[in-house]
C-alpha cells in the first residue's frame, strides 16, 4: 500500500493505491449521508433521462436550445455518475482504496465535464443573444450545421484542455502518504500527497479556471447584458417580460453553478481550520446541477411542462 516515512529509502518508493477517507471530521456518522446523496444521484438520473425523452418525442422541441439542453443532460449524467458510485461505496461499504490509473481517469473526465457544462452554458446563452437581439436572422445564424459545430468545438477544446491535469498530478511522486481526506480524486488533493515539488500543477490548475471558466464566465454575462440592454428598448412591457422569461432559467442554473466554483476556491484556503467545508462543497456541486438543472427548465419552460405531461400520460391543453 505505502510505505512508512521513517525508512531511509523513502524516496524509492512509489504508493499503488490511493484511500479516499470520506467526509473529514465526520468518518464516524458520515455514512448517514449515503441516503441523501443517493437521493440527489437517483433524481438526477430520473429528471434527465425524462429531459431527452421528452426532447426526442416531441418534434416541437427539435431546436437549437432544446438540443444544447439535450447535451447538458448528458454531460450532467456523465458528471454525476463519475463520482457518485464511488462516494456510495465509500459510504456503504468502506471500499476507499482507489488504484492510482483509477483516480488519475476520474480526476481527467470530472473536469472534462465541469468544463463542458460550463461551455455549454455558453453557447446556450450564446443562443438566447441571437434570438431575442437578432431574430430575424436567427434562423440563418443558428443553424443545425452551427448547433454540431459549437457543440463539436466545445467537446474538443475540453477535453484536450484537461488532458494536463492528471498527466502533470502522474508525474508526481507519491512516496509517503496515500490518504486523501475527500470522497473523490480532487487534483489539489491528489497533488498535495506528492513528496516533490507542486507547483506546476497549481500553476495550471489556475490557468485553466482563468482560460476556460474564466472567459465562459465572460461571455454569458456580455451575452446576457447585450439581452438586457435590447430588452429595455422594447416598447412592450408584455414583450420584454416574455424575452426576459426565456432567460431566468439560464441565469438561474448559471449563477449556481459559477458562485459554487468561486465558493470552493475560497473556501479551499480555510481547509486546514473546515477541512470538511471545500469536501461538502465540491461532492454538491457535481451533484445538485445534475438534479438541479432539468427541474428549473421544466418549470419555468411551457414546452417542456407540456412535453412531460404527455410523456407520463397527463395531457393538458395549457
């Protein structure tokens, strides 16, 4: 497993395995968080699955927003699933040790779908710009051809992106310790372990929430202030309180997502005083958007409402 740090050819040795120790400070009882956590995982799964079955059923819904709505509920699946078998694992039946590959391939596909929800984000705010700024030529810009494309372009730029990630925390040694006080293969926590020198993992790790989160972030809300400022030129009331209805449950699900992020981070330097606060937060936050987003889209969204009461046998007319 690893070896003790009092042999004198410590720095020989290289652990095999990793042990995820849970919720810190609360090892005793945490497993009583299993049922809500199991809950959370369950109606992610559920509110999701409906979401693309109601979308592929009515062909109403076969447009571009409904579509990135369609790959958000996947990338939401993904991210979930990721982690949450692992974390009930722990919690049931005390199966903490993770093999190194193992951890470095979640530590890779969690922020590879972090950094797809958060692009997808953007081409749905993208999406809402045209359509309420630009209408007229909606139709010509946003096409099925640019819908793949976006889509296309925001898997790749993911995906390689990350890929430093778990290759720089690979490289590290690991000589010493192998428990990690989180319930999943956070990079910091991964790389804090390491016997050798850091820095360069920390040092991307910021690149990359500047990079990726950091100009998504500035997109949707120059995206969202465009919308904003042609709304109050609108000279209806009724106009612009339908064009704003389209938007509260993009901006809903975005201010979550982004001030959880910024929360983590903060919260991550208090670790060595709340070391169970960043933990409890990170697991939430790849857990509540899954369960979080389709529930606000349908909602606030007429079509989907509509979508999922004939998709459950309760047709209404309104």
């Amino acid at each position: 497993m690893f070896q003790h740090p009092g042999d004198s050819n410590i720095s020989k040795f290289q652990v095999s395995e990793f042990i995820l120790m849970g919720f810190p400070g609360i090892h005793t009882w945490q497993h009583w968080l299993s049922l809500p956590l199991a809950l959370l995982y369950l109606l992610a799964l559920t509110a999701n699955i409906l979401i693309l079955i109601i979308i592929n059923q009515e062909a109403t819904l076969h447009q571009p927003m409904y579509f990135f709505l369609g790959v958000l509920a996947v990338v939401d699946m993904g991210l979930a699933t990721t982690i949450m078998p692992k974390i009930l694992a722990i919690l049931w039946f005390s199966a903490k040790a993770i093999s190194l590959p193992e951890c470095f391939a979640q530590m890779y596909v969690i922020h590879c779908f972090v950094a797809m929800e958060s692009g997808i984000f953007v081409c749905m705010a993208i999406d809402r710009y045209i359509a309420i700024c630009k209408p007229l030529r909606y139709p010509a810009i946003v096409t099925d051809s640019f819908v793949v494309k976006a889509t296309v372009f925001m898997a790749l730029r993911n995906s390689l992106a990350t890929i430093p990630v778990p290759v720089l925390a690979a490289q590290r040694h690991y000589c010493s310790q192998n428990q990690i006080e989180h319930c999943l293969c956070s990079n910091l926590g991964v790389t804090s372990l390491s016997c050798d020198d850091r820095t360069i993992n920390s040092i991307y790790q910021l690149l990359l929430a500047w990079t990726l989160m950091g100009s998504d972030l500035a997109l949707i809300f120059l995206s969202y202030a465009l919308i904003l400022h042609s709304v109050l030129k609108l000279n209806s009331a009724e106009a612009a309180s339908k064009a704003l209805s389209t938007c509260t449950s993009h901006l809903i699900l975005i201010l979550f997502f982004y001030t959880v992020i910024v929360v983590i981070s903060i919260t991550h330097n208090a670790a060595m005083t709340l070391p169970l606060v960043p933990v409890l937060l990170n697991v939430l936050h790849n857990v509540i958007p899954p369960a979080l987003n389709p529930m606000v889209y349908a909602l606030k969204n007429r079509e989907l409402r509509q979508g999922l009461y004939k998709v459950l046998k309760m047709d209404k007319e309104n």
